[in-house]
C-alpha cells in the first residue's frame, strides 16, 4: 500500500543514506524501522507491568548464580595470587 508523509529533509537525506550503506530501498528501510518502532511498543507494554512471580524466581536464580561464580573467581584468583 502506498502512503505519503512529510519528513524533515536532513533526516530524509540521514535514512537515505543509512539505507544505501546497508543496501536497502528506502522503502524497505522505512518498513524495517516501522517494524522495530512496533516490536519494542509491544515489548514495553509487556514488561510495563513488571515481573511475574515466575520471572522473579528465575531472576534470584541466576544472581544467586552469577555471585557464587563471582565469588568462586575472586577465592580462585586470591589463591593462585599467594
């Protein structure tokens, strides 16, 4: 479908030459852009509403994780440092 907008010159001149270097339409850069600007609405709508009690649970999980790692690198380190 074809439509019309009104775009500010320079960053007209900007996506044209973004969608050069990347080989692209402008069209196609304009349809990818629109794409993305949606994707992350949708992801902002989700996340909006914070954590649910699974994604919580998971999230202790892996900091307990990444700290144990942590702390297993530092006592590593110090012991090899001695």
């Amino acid at each position: 479908m074809k439509t019309a907008i009104s775009i500010d010159e320079k960053l007209l001149r900007e996506a044209d030459e973004a969608a050069r270097r990347m080989g692209l339409s402008r069209r196609r850069l304009f349809a990818l852009a629109i794409v993305e600007f949606l994707q992350r609405q949708r992801l902002n709508k989700v996340y909006a509403n914070g954590l649910g009690p699974a994604e919580k649970r998971l999230l202790k999980k892996m900091k307990f994780k990444v700290a144990r790692i942590v702390k297993e690198s530092w006592w590593a380190k110090s012991v090899r440092d001695k």
